[in-house]
C-alpha cells in the first residue's frame, strides 16, 4: 500500500486514492484562510487544495491543467490540485501560503 506523508504525518492509504480525500480523513489542514470554507468541494474548479507533491500520482486532467494556468496560479510552479490527484504510490505532500496555495513560504511540510 502507498504512503503519504504530509503535515508531519504519514498514513498507508489504497493505490488510487484521492489526495484531496486522504488528507482531509487524516486530518491534515488543506486548505489556508478562508478556504476552509469557500473551496468548491473536490470539483477541481477553486484551485484552493493546491499542493507540491513528490512521488507517484496521476497525470493531471485537462481539468486540473486548466486551473493551474489561471491566477494566481502559475503553470511554473508545478503544483497539483489535491482534488484531481490520485495517489499511485509512496507520496510526499508539502502545502504553501496564500488562500489557493500558491505563495512561496511553506505552510507544512511532509516530514514524519
């Protein structure tokens, strides 16, 4: 079973699995600010659930590729939407500042 680590924490979860889901069942905070409660739920739409991931996950959806292309996002910045993600083996997760994940200061990182 794939790893995760993230926000000091590391769970085994099911190859496959939903990054977005995963971490929110293992209560690692997400989202920052007000995302909390204005994100669009999984959709893939908000952009709030961005995320740096390292390890093996999904190619991103046309979806995903389209909303990390908009600000401020920026397709440099190689980040993932947790949503759109699908977790395919061991994973690392790191979450950065600004209300969609997008700044350059490190909220959390995944370190156990």
């Amino acid at each position: 079973m794939p790893k995760v680590t993230a926000q000091g924490k590391t769970f085994e979860v099911e190859s496959g699995a939903n990054l977005r889901k995963v971490l929110l069942d293992n209560n690692v905070a997400l989202y920052n600010d007000k995302a909390t409660v204005m994100n669009c739920r999984g959709l893939g739409t908000c952009g709030t659930c961005a995320v740096k991931v390292d390890g093996e996950v999904s190619e991103a959806s046309w979806r995903e590729k389209g909303r990390l292309a908009l600000p401020p996002h920026s397709p440099a910045k190689n980040l993932r939407l947790a949503c759109q993600t699908k977790v395919l083996g061991d994973v690392s997760v790191t979450k950065f500042d600004g209300m969609w994940g997008q700044g350059d200061r490190t909220v959390w990182t995944p370190q156990a």
